[in-house]
C-alpha cells in the first residue's frame, strides 16, 4: 500500500501555514472593503471574518465594486478557510481513518469471515 505525506510533518509548521494562507486572504479582503466601501479597518475585518466563516456579514455592501468584491472573497475565503482547516488536520484524520480500519480487518480475521454491509432494508 502506497502512503502519501506531508511536506509539512511537523503540526507547528502546518499550523502556521494555515494561519498565514488565512491572514493573506484577510488582509487583502479588509483592504479591498475599506477601498470600495469606505468601512474602517475593524468593520472591514469583522466583515471580512463573517464571509470566510460562512456566516454571512450583518450588512450588504452598497457600491457595486464593493457587492463584486465580496462575492469575490466570498469563495476565496470560504475555501481557503476549509483547505487551510483540511491540511492542519489532514494527517491526523487520515491516522484515524487508518486506525478504524486496522480495527475492521482485526475484527474480521477474529470473527473468521468478512463483515457485510447491508444494501439497504430487508425484505
């Protein structure tokens, strides 16, 4: 069986990528609703954080630069937010999922016989 691994081994350095490749995207997504919107700095941010959190922001940009510009971020961020998440924890999730199947064959070879999954109902 192939295994497959990080150039990142180490959680400090996965964790500060994933930090990092987030707080780009904020900076320039704070930046761009300061520019289009006129916002400040915090009210940017605080918008910014409630897109990439999926959340939704409490108000609607009014410029249409500024509705663009955070449809825009909205994708960028959302989905740096969820790749950032998915390298940090990748390693570990995927030695869980190592784990339960070691415990499924374990449990196999012990009852003698594969264990079924069922298609659906019974009739």
């Amino acid at each position: 069986m192939r295994h497959f691994h990080h150039h990142y081994r180490s959680p400090l350095k996965r964790g500060l990528f994933s930090v990092g490749i987030v707080l780009i995207v904020m900076v320039i997504g704070t930046t761009g609703m300061r520019h289009f919107e006129k916002m400040t700095y915090l009210d940017a941010f605080y918008f910014m954080s409630m897109i990439a959190t999926a959340q939704g922001p409490m108000m609607i940009p009014v410029t249409t630069g500024g509705k663009l510009f955070a449809a825009l971020m909205a994708f960028l961020s959302v989905g740096t937010v969820v790749a950032a998440l998915g390298f940090l924890f990748g390693p570990f999730m995927g030695k869980l999922w190592k784990i339960g199947a070691e415990k499924i064959v374990e449990v196999e070879e012990r009852a003698g016989h594969k264990i079924k999954v069922k298609d659906g109902p019974e009739e």
